[in-house]
C-alpha cells in the first residue's frame, strides 16, 4: 500500500510508474522500487507523471517539470520560467519534440529546454499584425489587439516597429483559449491542443 494518495500512473511495454503526492514508484513485473529525495526527487506535491518514447520519465509539482536520467532526478529548464500550478498533460511527438499543458498555456520541450512561445523571423516589410494572423488566423479587431500587445510586451517592443530579419517571440497561448484540458499528438505527428 502507498503512504498517500495516487496522483498519476505511466508506464510502458516493461515498467510501470506510479506518482503519489510525495513519492515515486517504479514496478518492473516483479517488485517494487520507490524514488525519494536520496534520488533527486523533488518535494511534492506531484501533479502529472509521463514517459515517453524513449523511456524517459517526466514528473510535475508546481515548481517545474523534472526528467529520470541515470537513476537521478533532474530539473528541466524553460525560458521565463514555469507556470504556477505545474503541467497538466503531456505529449510525445519524439524524445526531442514534447509537448505539456498547464492550465493557461502551451509549453514545446526541444530536447534542451522547454518554451512557451514560438519563434519566427520576420520578412520583408514586416508587419506585427501580419505575423500574428499569420500565426492565429481569425481573430476578430479586438482580439487582435490584445494579441499585439501581448507580443509587444513579451519582446520588450515598446512601440517601435519590427525590422526585416528580427527575431520575434508569439506567446503559444495567443492560438489557444484557456483552460487547457487535453493535450495528443497523433501518428502524423500533428498537435492536437482542448
């Protein structure tokens, strides 16, 4: 019997991992092995436990996302942060190219560090509102708005214009309306975001 509660469960074709709000358990078939803090493990309380492919094992607490390499936890790298609350969900499109969910937003792991923002370069006679549609089509004028101002705060813009070749940074959750409640990618390898 586990100390507490049951948080999360994963596993694959040889394992299979279960998170409870403070520890983390590994059965193989045949016994059980249970991961602490003398591992890495970080405080709970946990949030969501996921392997992928490549039978890497991620867990979630409202601090951050940690990963299971070599017997050790490992606390995983975002820019700006986690968000408050921890992830949700999380998807496998390959073990460079993952994909987590918290309530509000959108997070893509390229093998290093995770973002939750998109990055794109601007063209010739570049135009903030052109990239954004381009990005989220449809949004009405006032949605649009608000979308240039979030781009422009999100990149230290002010209310200067962009320039050919500048990098610019789209928040993720600009495509999507919260809360975010499902998260799959499927064998094509197409996100699929609720």
């Amino acid at each position: 019997a586990f100390s507490d509660s049951i948080v999360a469960i994963a596993g694959d074709e040889r394992v299979l991992w279960v998170a409870t709000q403070s520890e983390v358990f590994r059965f193989d078939g045949e016994s059980w092995n249970s991961y602490g803090p003398e591992q890495g493990l970080p405080e709970g309380p946990f949030s969501y436990l996921a392997v992928s492919p490549a039978r890497t094992v991620w867990l979630a607490n409202s601090k951050g996302l940690f990963s299971l390499s070599g017997g050790r936890w490992t606390i995983s790298e975002a820019e700006g942060g986690f968000p408050e609350g921890g992830f949700k969900k999380m998807a496998f499109a390959g073990e460079r190219d993952s994909w987590a969910i918290s309530d509000n937003d959108l997070y893509h792991y390229d093998g290093k560090k995770w973002s939750n923002r998109y990055e794109v370069t601007a063209g010739v006679s570049p135009e903030l509102e052109k990239l954004i549609n381009r990005f989220v089509p449809g949004l009405d004028s006032a949605q649009l708005a608000a979308a240039v101002l979030e781009v422009r705060r999100a990149n230290n813009l002010g209310d200067s214009a962009i320039a050919t070749g500048q990098k610019v940074y789209l928040p993720y959750r600009l495509a999507f309306p919260a809360p975010l409640t499902a998260l799959a990618v499927d064998p094509s390898k197409v996100l699929w975001v609720g």
